[in-house]
C-alpha cells in the first residue's frame, strides 16, 4: 500500500516548494516473538519465556520504551538483566536525531543475540502507521505512534496463540501526560522508575538510573546558588549581536574556581577568556560548548597562581563562607601580574558530558545513599549520586553519568553506571587510563572480523601479475626488541653503473583493508594504535598487525615498494613506486643491525646492505641539519617486565643508536618523496602532515635558562635555533646540551595532519621540509592507509572511490586523527607514570641527583636523568608557617630561605610514592642538597638493590 506524505519548504531564494514523497505501508512486517503462529516469519527474536523477578509485573512481558526512556536511561537498558525489549522505529528514528552516540548504543543492544531487543518497523506497518493530525506537534503525533503499536502488539500476541496467555507487553515512559493516554487506552504503563524498582531480584539497577526532573530537585536545597543560565534563543540573539561569544569550556586542572573559555575566531586566530569564581563558571563542565559575557575591564584578573582542589568533605548547598574566602584569595593573588580578558558563562550551547572514572566519597552521615563522585580527572566536578551500594564500592574505580545541574545545587547530580574493579590494581587502572583518554579498546566485532581474509592465506598468481616482484632482493627490517607488528623494511644495492639502489618496503595493508568496510570504519575511529607499557592496542586486528601485513623475515609478503636510484653523495637520481612482493631475509633489531655495521669479520649480503644504508644515512642526515632540521631530546624510558608477575623490575632511559639514525632517515625520505607525489596528483586532497613554526613567546622559558648560564640561543629560523643549540656548552657540565634540547622540545607545537585543499602552510618546522606525511607505518596509523591509497590512485595500481577526493571529508578525517593522535599520547604518558609509581612502591626511598628544570612561584620542578622522571619540589607548608620565599619572574629563580635556585642547578633529592590518596598517587621528591634548614631533608639510609638482570637495552 502506498501513501504519499506532502509538505512545503522554503527555498533560498524566498519561493516555497512542495515536496511528496511516497511511503509504502507493509503486510509483511513480523512482530519478532516465539509465540507468534501469525506472522511468518524465519527466525524471531524475543523469548517465550519472557520472565524477570518484579513486584509489579509478575506474568512474562515485553517492554517498550518511548524515546525519552532510551535516550536518559540507556545505562539501564544496557545492563545484562533487562532483556526482551521492543525498539519502535519511531523511538530509533527520534534517538537518531537527538543523540548519535546514544543511538549507536541502541544499535549494538539490537545487534547484541543476549539481549533479545528487537526493532520493529511500526512507521511501515500496515497497522501501525499513523497520520500526523491537523494541530497535533510532532512529538505528540510520535507519542501516539508508540500507544499504538503498543496496543498492536498487546492484541496481537492475545490471538496469537493459546500458550501466549499470561504474554504482555508494558510500556515504559516518564511523560505524565503520555502515561495517562495510554492508562485510558487500557495499556499496561509504568514510569521507568517504578519499573526498574519493582525488579526485586536486581535492587542495584536502581543506582543506574538517571534522575528525572522531578527528582533533580529533590536532592538540592531551595537557595538559588547560581544564575539562571539563557534560553538558546536568547544565547544565538546575543551571539549575533556581539554581547556574548561562544567557546570551549576548559577548566583548570590545579583551580577549581578557575577556567578558560577557547574562542575560535576566523581563520586560524583564537583568544581565551579566563572565567574566575563559582557564579562566574555558572556550571559549565570541561569541554561544553558555552556563551561567555565578557565582564568590563575594570574587572579583568589575571590567572591565579593559587593551587585549590575541591576536595574533603561535601559543601553544603547553604554554605558558601569558605569558597568566598578562597575566591578572595584568588582575586589578592592575581592582582600582581598581567590582566586577561575575563567573562561569566551565561548559557550552555551543547554539553559534552560522557561517562566519568573516578571513586566515591563515603557520606558521613550513617545510613545515607547520598554520596559525592569524585572523578579522576581533576578538571571535572565532584558528583553527587544515589547508591544503595555504598560499602561495596568504597575503594572501587567506579563510572558515574552527569544527569543535570540545577542552579540549586552545589554539585550536579548523576547515577551510577558501573563498577571497574579496585582502586590501585593493574588491570582496573589501565581499563580507567583508556576510557578516560578516550582509547577504543574493545575487542573487535564480528561484523569487521568478517573481513579479515580466510585462512590459510597465500599470494594468488593474480596478485603477482600486478606486482613487481622483488623477492630476490636482499630485503630486511631493523626495529625494537619484541616488536611483531614490521611496517617497513630497506634494502641497498649496488647498480651496475656504480649508483646505488635503495628501497623502503612499506607494508601493504590497504590491500587488506578496502574503503567503506567494517574494518576500515573501526581503524579509521581508532586512528592509531596506542602502545601501553606491557600491552598494545590495535588499530586492526592481530591477523594484520602481527602476522599477514607485518614484514616478518622469509615469508612472502606484499608491499608498497619506494625504490630511489641514487649516487653516493645521496642524491636522489631517480624515484619509482610499486606496488611489489618481497621476502625479508632478516627481522633484526637495532642492537643486532648495529653489531653485523660494527663487525668487520662480516660481509655478507645482508651487513653489506646494511653499511650502505648506514652511510648514506649519515650523509642524509648531515644535509637535513644543515637545512635547519632540529634535533631535539626527550626522555623515554622502558621498563623491564617481571615475566610471572608483570611488574616492572628496571627502569632506565632508552639508548638510542647509529642505527636507529638510519632507519629513521630512510622513513623520512620516503615520506617526503611520497608527499610531494600525492600533492603533485592531487593538490585538494592530499593527506598530508604539518608542523607549525612556535610563536616567539614559546622560546621565553629557553632563553631565560640559557641566559642564565651565559649561553646564547636564536630562534629567528629553525635553522638559526639548530645552529646555536649545537655549540651550546657550559664548562664542566656535559648534560646542559641535552636539558637544553629537552626545554626546546617543551616550546615546541603539536604537528597535525591536514587535507592540502584546505590549508595553504605545509611547511614541517622540526624536519625543515616543505612538505610532509605519514606513508611508512600503515599497520599502526590510519593516516597511511589514506596516503597509500592516494599514492596507488596516482601510480595507476589501484581504483578511487568519493571520499577520497572529498577534501571535506579528507579534512573531517584529519581532525579525528589529530584527536586520536594526542588522546594516545596522553595515554602513552599515564601508562609509564602508572608503570613509574609501580616501580618506587617497591623500592621504597631512592636517593638521587638530578636537574631543575622550571621554576615556580612556590616550587622547583626536576629532571631525574636516570629514571627520566619528573617531579616537584614544593617550599609551602599546609599547617604551618612556610619558608620565606621570593620568586623573581624575570630570572625566573625562587630564593628559599638564603638560597636562589636558578634552571639547570644540580640538587639532590629523595623520591617516594606518596599513595595517601589511592585515586592521585604521586611521585614525592624533598630535597637533601643543597641543604636549606628547615627546608631540606637528611639523606635516608637507603637499602642496597639487588642487582637485576638487564633484559634487554
């Protein structure tokens, strides 16, 4: 049956248009139930025995939540217990358009065979489409909708059959009006809460729940503690007007009276609004979209030096003595420095709240079920929530959802959604370390394991007719220890006209993953896998990453070949690139490629490749720094892994060695070869990489510190910054280049990848390149997977297809990746300052030397060169009268007591895990030497370690 929906729309130009479309009602719809003998349908979905324990519904029934249900109380829906659920196309439909990651939620609920949610395509159903009445607004028309498919279903399953008695089905909503419709129409309606707290068997559901409006108010006083926030009407008037602007909400980690608000001006200018005291942040919560007010500039502050955790014991909504004090001392602090533009939030654009990690503060108050959140990432505000399950969760990583913020109320108020495990243990700490950076973790579904090819899997002769066939050269990958997942291999060899010939064999895992597919969606979202100490997360699955695409020594592989002729001055004669298939005849690592250069009784293939490479290495090396390429320091250490318990028994700083050097020039190389032959093909989409040149105010910490041993540093060009951090030396102090590389790497920017079509600066300021990408490590980063797509359209070995011309969605692209980029970095950080806190709670207290590196206002900030660890030294004391301290801004130095420290200064300090606080533990630093009385501390009697093997270096 066909019907045909009109309706008029305006155009640009002012005209109206009428637009029908046609809507085709169905007979052949089935209602997706065992019981059903009616509809003929294959297979079905909901059980029979449709049974969970509740006081108010005590026959077997199916339930039916409106969309308001799913939209607020997905956490519920999700748990394991609520099952034989009908999802109406009209509730799909409306969760699509007002919450994407609620909708695919639902998505993976219906697709999940456990769960037995079922959706049922009432909007095509003979019988259960209806009209939109004259009058009747949307939302009513889709509140009418869901009554009658639920009364569709109610008749539907009582002429079923006979052993379908007893079978009902329940509708679930919070709309007053609604439920009282339905209660006429003879429904079977209950609100969600009532529902959820008649299931006696699964009392701890009810901590899920999220609070409605009704009950938002309930739990916070009658004071007003905040201002109204302005409807959106009001906010997009203002906007337009110039009163307020918008921006991203991003509060400070050490200030929580404190935030700033990123504003995005046109092109690439931004600014900052800094918003200062409770009233001002009108609860707004990291990362919302908000309209800021800017207040007159006779009320500018400047950024608070103070350091204020909301922490202890709840505030009462009431009292608001102590945070005026503390918001005073905010005000008399910042009266010092330079003013910043400041503003008050006024409304809320878009809130960005997700679930949080973090641990419950117990009440005091005995019998209570309201307890404070509070989450691990200092930047969000404590959570009041309702929990019947208190002491089983006190010293529990827990998840809590924000449910709202009513201006009553001192914190927001939200619900439990699940445990992760105890507080402190390593698998509860790396689960909250992923979800709190955002890190894709889950194992990979079906649907893109589906794409993985069938094994046993071999090089079809079709494959090789396409290829070049390079497996007789002498072809072999250099990596770190352990490493399974080869992205690229090199090879050098001698021509017969005395050039030589070098490749880069890069793994070809777009052959593997074709665009569109499951596979391809998922590695796109993850973007990059995220190396954790002890465990790794794969952007694709482990039949790729460490065995099919990996460059593993004598098995056949197919690759993407970048082959340069070139003499051996280095210079680039010829460039060709292929698609190929090669056979590695060596996987070393760089300690073991290091030793076959070093030792002159070899000379075989294999080393006589190697030296090649390492020669022209040096050479291309030599030209890049004399281009300007910087060469920076930053720490990295690696532990070493107890094999049975995992602990990390060693830490020390990685070496680095000629031959990393000389895998890392080629990879450079090749990307850049490749950039500038995909711009060349395709100057709008070209997938290519970026590293702005700082702002001269980022050096200001550099030249400070060099200034203060007399050394000079320009940083006019990179080049002139590269020339002066060489013969930068100090006398007697053969570290100070390197803590001076280690400062520069600090000013430096983030480079970010960008579609060519959209941005006109290529320019790469730490390679000194004009252009740039990512072409080598396809197996760990999408961003590859995309250049060699391009590279194969532009070398006719491989067809296109629209999104890759698309410099819209190439730019979107670029974005996620950008975000997934960084978000693993952070976790990159977080694992080796987890794996660092496991190494000193075993050690006890270590004695060691070590460099400041910045100085505070009341803290000095140390490099331990040994363990390349960070930590601060604080001078404040909490209960008692602090030293006497003078902090000059200009040196910068902090004289404590009779003593200046300056950047650079040698001192010794003791390191401890301070674990008071199990949620925040810190590595402790107090300083032994130079001895400050009162200040310092005497050097503790330390145990002699037992010497641990060195597994691996």
């Amino acid at each position: 049956m066909l019907k045909s929906k009109t309706f008029v729309r305006k155009t640009r130009s002012g005209g109206v248009m009428k637009i029908v479309r046609e809507h085709y009602l169905r007979d052949d719809i089935w209602c997706g139930s065992e019981v059903c003998a009616e509809c003929k349908q294959e297979s079905t979905v909901l059980q029979r025995d449709a049974c969970i324990e509740s006081n108010l519904c005590s026959y077997p029934h199916y339930v039916i939540p409106d969309t308001n249900v799913v939209l607020h109380q997905i956490d519920v829906l999700e748990d394991p217990v609520i099952r034989n659920v009908i999802i109406l196309q009209t509730v799909l439909q409306e969760v699509r358009h007002r919450s994407a990651p609620v909708y695919k939620r639902l998505k993976d609920m219906i697709h999940e065979k456990e769960k037995f949610f079922y959706a049922f395509t009432n909007e095509h159903h003979r019988e259960t489409f209806i009209e939109r009445e004259p009058g009747e607004s949307a939302n009513d028309r889709n509140d009418r909708a869901i009554r009658v498919a639920a009364q569709w279903y109610s008749q539907h399953l009582k002429t079923s059959e006979s052993d379908a008695d007893g079978l009902k089905v329940v509708l679930l909503t919070n709309d007053q009006g609604n439920k009282q419709k339905a209660e006429e129409s003879g429904l079977l309606v209950y609100k969600c809460e009532e529902y959820i707290k008649s299931l006696i068997g699964n009392p701890e559901l009810v901590d899920r729940l999220a609070l409605s409006n009704d009950d938002k108010h309930d739990i916070t006083s009658s004071k007003v503690l905040f201002p109204e926030h302005l409807p959106l009407s009001k906010i997009q008037a203002g906007i337009k007007s110039g009163a307020f602007v918008q921006g991203t909400f991003r509060a400070s980690r050490d200030n929580y009276l404190e935030a700033t608000v990123f504003v995005q001006g046109d092109g690439e200018e931004s600014t900052e609004i800094l918003i200062q005291g409770l009233q001002n942040l009108n609860r707004a919560v990291y990362q919302d979209v908000v309209a800021v007010q800017l207040l007159p500039q006779n009320q500018w502050v400047a950024p608070s030096s103070v350091v204020l955790q909301d922490e202890g014991a709840a505030k009462d909504d009431n009292e608001e003595e102590k945070e005026e004090d503390e918001e005073k001392a905010l005000r008399i602090s910042a009266a010092e420095a330079a003013r910043k533009p400041t503003g008050k939030v006024v409304g809320i654009i878009k809130r960005n709240w997700r679930p949080f990690c973090g641990m419950l503060n117990i009440s005091q108050i005995k019998e209570s079920t309201r307890h404070l959140f509070t989450p691990a990432d200092r930047r969000i505000p404590r959570i009041r929530i309702e929990t019947r399950q208190a002491s089983t969760l006190a010293g529990q990583r827990i998840m809590v959802a924000i449910d709202g913020w009513p201006k009553h109320s001192r914190y927001p108020n939200g619900h439990f959604v699940r445990s992760l495990g105890n507080a402190g243990e390593k698998d509860t700490e790396q689960e909250v370390l992923l979800l709190e950076h955002d890190v894709p973790h889950q194992d990979f579904s079906q649907a893109v394991l589906s794409f993985l090819p069938k094994m046993p899997w071999t090089i079809t002769p079709e494959d090789m007719a396409r290829r070049e066939d390079l497996r007789n050269l002498t072809v072999c990958s250099v990596d770190p220890p352990g490493c399974t997942d080869i992205d690229d291999a090199l090879h050098c060899r001698e021509l017969d006209n005395g050039n030589l010939e070098v490749g880069v064999h890069i793994a070809d895992v777009s052959h593997f993953i074709r665009p569109g597919n499951a596979m391809d969606r998922e590695a796109a979202n993850r973007g990059t896998t995220v190396y954790l100490c002890g465990k790794r997360i794969d952007m694709v699955p482990e039949l790729l990453s460490s065995n099919l695409c990996s460059l593993r020594s004598n098995v056949e592989r197919l690759a993407f070949s970048c082959i340069w002729e070139m003499n051996h001055e280095a210079e680039i004669l010829k460039t060709q690139f292929t698609k190929s298939v090669i056979n590695s005849k060596a996987s070393l690592t760089y300690a073991e490629a290091q030793m076959r250069i070093d030792d002159t009784t070899k000379n075989d293939d294999i080393t006589k490749s190697l030296r090649g490479l390492n020669k022209l290495a040096k050479i291309l090396k030599r030209q890049r720094i004399e281009k300007g390429a910087l060469t920076l320091s930053s720490l990295e250490v690696r532990f070493h892994i107890d094999s049975e318990t995992h602990d990390p028994i060693d830490l020390q700083t990685k070496e680095l060695m000629e031959t990393n050097s000389m895998v890392e020039e080629f990879m450079l190389l090749a990307n850049i070869s490749v950039a500038q032959k995909i711009y060349d093909e395709f100057p709008d989409c070209a997938m290519l990489r970026k590293h702005p040149a700082p702002p001269p105010s980022n050096y200001d910490i550099l030249l400070k510190a060099a200034k203060s041993k007399d050394v000079e540093i320009h940083t006019d060009t990179a080049k002139a910054l590269a020339d002066s951090l060489d013969v930068a030396r100090v006398d007697g102090f053969p570290y100070f280049n390197t803590l001076l590389r280690i400062l520069a790497t600090r000013c430096m920017m983030q480079a970010v990848y960008f579609c060519s079509g959209m941005d006109s600066d290529f320019h790469h300021y730490g390679l000194a390149s004009p252009i740039y990408t990512h072409f080598t490590s396809p197996i760990r980063r999408y961003a590859d997977i995309i250049v060699h797509r391009l590279l194969a359209v532009a070398i006719a070995a491989d067809s296109t297809y629209p999104d890759l011309m698309d410099k819209q969605k190439q730019s979107a692209l670029a974005n996620n990746l950008n975000y997934r980029h960084k978000m693993s970095q952070y976790a990159q950080r977080a694992s080796v300052a987890f794996h660092t806190q496991l190494f000193f709670k075993s050690r006890g207290i270590l004695n060691e030397e070590g460099f400041v590196l910045f100085v505070r206002k009341n803290a000095i900030i140390i490099l331990i060169p040994k363990f390349g660890l960070e930590g601060t030294v604080f001078f404040d004391a909490k209960d008692k009268a602090g030293p006497k301290l003078v902090f000059d801004e200009e040196g910068p130095t902090l004289k404590v007591e009779q003593h200046t420290f300056r950047i650079f200064d040698k001192v010794k300090v003791t390191i401890s895990l301070d674990a008071s606080n199990i949620q925040h533990q810190k590595i402790r630093m107090s300083l032994i030497d130079p001895v400050i009385p009162g200040v310092s501390v005497p050097a503790p009697e330390v145990e002699p370690q037992a010497k641990k093997p060195k597994l691996d270096r």
